[in-house]
C-alpha cells in the first residue's frame, strides 16, 4: 500500500496507514482521498483515470466521520482533532465551509456507544 499512495500522489508509511485504518489516529482529507485512490489503482483503474468518480462520496463520509466525532464529549483528544480538522477543511474550502462548522458546533454531545456501560 505504501508503493500505491506513492504512486497517486502522497506516500504514506506502513504505521501511518496502519493507524488511520485501526482508528488510532483521525484521516484528515489528504490521506483519504490519496488511500481511495490507491485503492482504486490497486483494483485496475488505470492511473489517468484516478479520481473521476467517487470522490464526492468519499468526502461527504470523512465530514461525517468528522462531524461525528466531534459531537462526541467523551471523544477528548479525538474530538478536538476532529474539530481542527474540520477547521482545516473549511479553510482549504473556503466560506462555503463554515457552515460545517456550524454543524460541528451544534452536533448533540453523547458518549459514543462503545463507551456504553451496560
């Protein structure tokens, strides 16, 4: 893997991947798309036509992951990651970003479920 994400822009150590795939550590964009994208290469897409769909989706999912953990109190030093990169996002992104923001700051703060008591 680490020879694909070379190969598609961004090469990414073993333990970096290793990380982001066992939720040690949170994705930001970058590694998302470029592992999406190694994927893609590793499954036959030919390299000229990386990245001409699906991304969008990708996308819309790593905000969501984002938003998510970031709406959670119990999440700590996840949860503050999850906000800086989500502020980071919405700084590539322009204004158009600030209503993720938005959303981030309104998310509902629970204790996630794998936290449960029960």
């Amino acid at each position: 893997m680490e020879h694909l994400t070379e190969k598609v822009g961004r090469r990414y150590p073993r333990t970096t991947i290793h990380d982001k795939l066992s939720a040690r550590s949170l994705p930001d964009w970058e590694f998302v798309r470029t592992f999406v994208l190694a994927c893609d290469l590793n499954s036959g897409v030919p390299l000229e036509q990386l990245g001409q769909s699906g991304l969008g989706e990708w996308r819309r999912r790593h905000q969501k992951l984002l938003l998510a953990v970031a709406g959670t109190r119990f999440g700590g030093r996840r949860a503050r990651q999850a906000e800086a990169l989500l502020l980071s996002a919405s700084e590539d992104r322009g204004p158009s970003g600030s209503s993720r923001l938005d959303a981030a700051a309104s998310c509902p703060r629970t204790q996630p479920p794998w936290t449960s008591t029960r």
